[in-house]
C-alpha cells in the first residue's frame, strides 16, 4: 500500500512538472516567433523564425506555429512548414480569454485527431497599430503518452520492487522464525513422551522461553512424583486397616460377618479407583505414556481364554500400530473389566475388535486422533433403558451373578479421565457390545 501510495504521489509530480514545462516551452516559443516577426514598409508581415524546434518543419507533426493578421492595415501571413497549407480552428474569446498579460491557452483538435495545447497572443507590431495574432501549437497528446509510459513503467519497477521486498521479508520472516518451530517440535516431542525437556541452542530472544519452558516441566514432574508418592502412602496406610476388617468379618461368619467383608472388600476397591484417577488427574497433560495396544489386548485375550475354556474368542486387528497415550496399567484395567463382564455375561462367543475411531460430527472428535476398541458377546444383552442404570456406581442388575458394581463405572471414569467416551450398544452377536475411544499417539 505505501508504494501504491509512493508511486501515485511521483506519478502526480511528474505529470504536473511535465505539463508546466511543456507549457513554458510554447511561452518561450510565442515570445521567440514574436520577436523574429515584423512588418514591411507596405505594410506586410515579414520574418524567417527559426524556434529551434525540427518538428515545426515536419508536415502535420502536431507542433504548429501561425502569424495571422488582425488589424484591416495589415496583410500577409505566416505559418510553420508542418502546417503544409492547414489551419488549425481558433477557440472563441468567450470559451478562453486573454489574460492579463494578454495570452491565452487552451487545447484544440490537431491535423491528424491528436489533441494540441495552443498558446495564442495579439501584439501591436509598430506606430501604425498594425495588429497580429500569434499562436504556437504543441502536441499534447505527447506529453500525454509520456507521462503514461513513466507512470506505467515506474509502476512495473515498484512492482518488482515490492514483490522483491515481500520475498525478501517472508524469507527474514522465515528465517527468524525457525527457533520458535524447533521449540514447537521439542514441545510435541515432550507431549508424546519422546523427550523430556526442550533442548537445542536457541537464539538470546527465545532460550529465556524455552528455560521457563523446561522449569514449568520441571515442576510438573515434581508435582506427580510428589502425588505418586502421597497415593503410595495413603495406600499402604489403608491397606493393613481394610485387610483387618476383611480378616474379622470373615471370623465372625454369618450374616454379619459376610457384610463386613463385601463392605470392606466394596471399599478396597473404590480406595484403590480413587487413587488411581488422582494418579491419572496428576498425569494428565503434563507427560504422555506410550502404551503399544495390540499386545495388552492379545494379552487380556489370552487370560480370559484360559479362564474360560469353554469360549470362542476372536480378535479383528485393524490397526496394528496403535499406540494408547496413557498408562499400561490403565489400559490393562479398562479392558480387564470389559473382557471379564462379557465373559461373565456371555454364552461362548466374545469379539475384540480393533480399529481407528469414527466420529459423527466434529463437534464428537477429541483434540487427537484416537482409536476405538469393541468388546462383543452373545449373552442376554442390555435394553436401552437399563444402560444408564449399568453405568451407575455400585449398581446390579443381577444380584445372583458374583461382583460389587464397580466395573463399569470405573471403566468410563477412567476413559472420561483420558478424554474418551464408553458407549454401550447392542452387538452383532446378539448381546452387548462395549466399545471405548481413547487417545492415540500421532507420531
């Protein structure tokens, strides 16, 4: 835009000196054709003006000059060789009077359509009051074209000069911003657990950055060491307290006792959820786990085929290289739970399925990409009005069937905890399939 603005300006100036030059030009022009002209003794104009000027004697070469006589005493004429016999039309004194030094300029059409800037006067040219007008005719149409080949080649040359500039400026750009990618790549690398801090020499203006950077890191690793260390305390200092109660409700037997221990074995096992979301909670966003899925979910498979004998239990891979970002241990959790309600719930067929997540709508997808597990068995099932009610904490729909009510629950609140979601939904096979998305590690 300034050189928008600098070339309009130039072009203007330039414009508005030309055309003052051009018209002082025919001023000096009309004082010279002035003086190189006089009258004869019987009363003839007379003179040979020589104006220093080759195209007044080229034939209709736009540049004219005249003498005409305006006094009845006066005769003759003059005229420049371009003007080969022609007369150029005069403007009305109406349309264009003289001013006060007695001249007057205005443009007329020339001899060949071109556009003529005429500066005309009228002298007294002795005693006798013998009266001649005088005109010189320059072609304007000229130093019209000149100033337009000015204008556009000075606009080409700023053009050039401004592409040049935002090349120029992009590459600086470019260039001075290359420390501030190397941080963003160090930073992803420490979001997918590949490193620990931002490392690399960075210029004067970022390494201040990235040292905040690393003492920010620095201070969450201490707050989860920290936290790890307090839920190992709080567990081992509730461990012994519960096992006791366990220990003496199954001595005292009977109704009672058998309370007291599904009580306590109840509060073993929200002890032990509660802690772990406060070990995911002070994980989360601070370092990423890389947890490689096929092998937990072949793993998980494997137990449960040797805990049920009796089951076909398949596994569709389609995505062979996923990897969780979160901890092995939760993963393993979250499937645990699901393989053991579908063998429990099942007949003789379980299906894991692997594959990458599908989303509805964006306003479904997670910041990250993410995978999907399905967990599929022929068993009874669910209505749609009793998966709500599954999903409540403590809550059986079968007393007859061994459990506390937990599973689930802790299933969806430790997905929830990684930003995946836990769908409940009619299988294929005829009973219930459970599928999770959780977040995948973009490599």
């Amino acid at each position: 835009m300034a050189l928008v603005v600098v070339a309009t300006v130039i072009s203007a100036l330039y414009r508005e000196a030309s055309e003052r030059s051009f018209q002082r030009l025919l001023s000096a022009h009309l004082f010279s054709l002035v003086g190189a002209v006089s009258v004869s003794p019987d009363g003839e104009l007379q003179g040979r003006p020589e104006l220093g000027e080759i195209r007044y004697s080229s034939p209709l070469s736009g540049w004219y000059w005249s003498v005409e006589p305006v006094s009845d005493n006066l005769k003759g004429r003059l005229e420049s060789p371009s003007l080969a016999g022609h007369t150029v039309p005069q403007m009305p004194l109406s349309k264009a009077p003289f001013d006060q030094s007695f001249t007057r300029t205005y443009t007329e059409k020339g001899l060949k359509g071109e556009e003529l800037s005429v500066v005309e006067t009228e002298v007294v040219l002795d005693a006798a009051n013998r009266v001649a007008r005088f005109r010189v005719m320059g072609n304007l149409s000229e130093v019209k074209k000149e100033i337009r080949d000015f204008r556009n080649t000075l606009y080409t040359y700023l053009g050039i000069f401004g592409l040049g500039s935002i090349l120029i400026n992009a590459a600086i750009i470019l260039f001075g911003l290359r420390p501030l990618d190397r941080v963003r790549a160090s930073l992803a690398d420490i979001r997918e657990g590949r490193s620990a801090r931002v490392d690399g020499t960075l210029p004067t203006e970022i390494a201040p950055l990235a040292q905040e950077m690393n003492a920010l890191i620095e201070n969450n690793r201490r707050i989860v060491e920290r936290s790890r260390t307090q839920v190992g305390n709080l567990a081992h200092s509730l461990k012994t307290p519960l096992s006791v109660l366990v220990n003496e409700g199954r001595s005292i037997g009977g109704e009672k006792g058998r309370v007291v221990v599904e009580q306590s074995q109840a509060m073993q096992v929200q002890v032990q959820h509660y802690l772990q979301r406060a070990r995911i909670a002070a994980q989360r966003d601070s370092v990423v786990f890389r947890t490689p899925v096929v092998p937990v979910l072949e793993r998980m498979i494997r137990v449960t085929a040797k805990l049920n004998p009796a089951y076909q239990i398949s596994f569709d891979n389609n995505l062979p290289n996923a990897i969780f970002a979160g901890e092995r241990e939760d993963f393993e959790e979250i499937i645990g739970n699901l393989m053991e309600n579908a063998a429990k719930w099942g007949r003789s067929v379980i299906k894991v399925s692997l594959a990458p997540a599908h989303f509805e709508t964006k306003a479904d997808m997670p910041p990250h990409a993410g995978f999907e597990v399905s967990i599929e068995d022929n068993g009874p099932g669910l209505a749609p009005e009793k998966i709500k009610e599954a999903l409540m904490r403590g809550h059986r729909l079968d007393e007859t069937k061994p459990g506390t009510g937990l599973g689930l629950s802790i299933v969806q609140d430790t997905v929830r905890e990684y930003g995946g979601t836990l769908r409940l939904e009619k299988s294929r096979l005829g009973g219930l399939a459970a599928r999770i998305v959780l977040p995948l590690v973009e490599n």
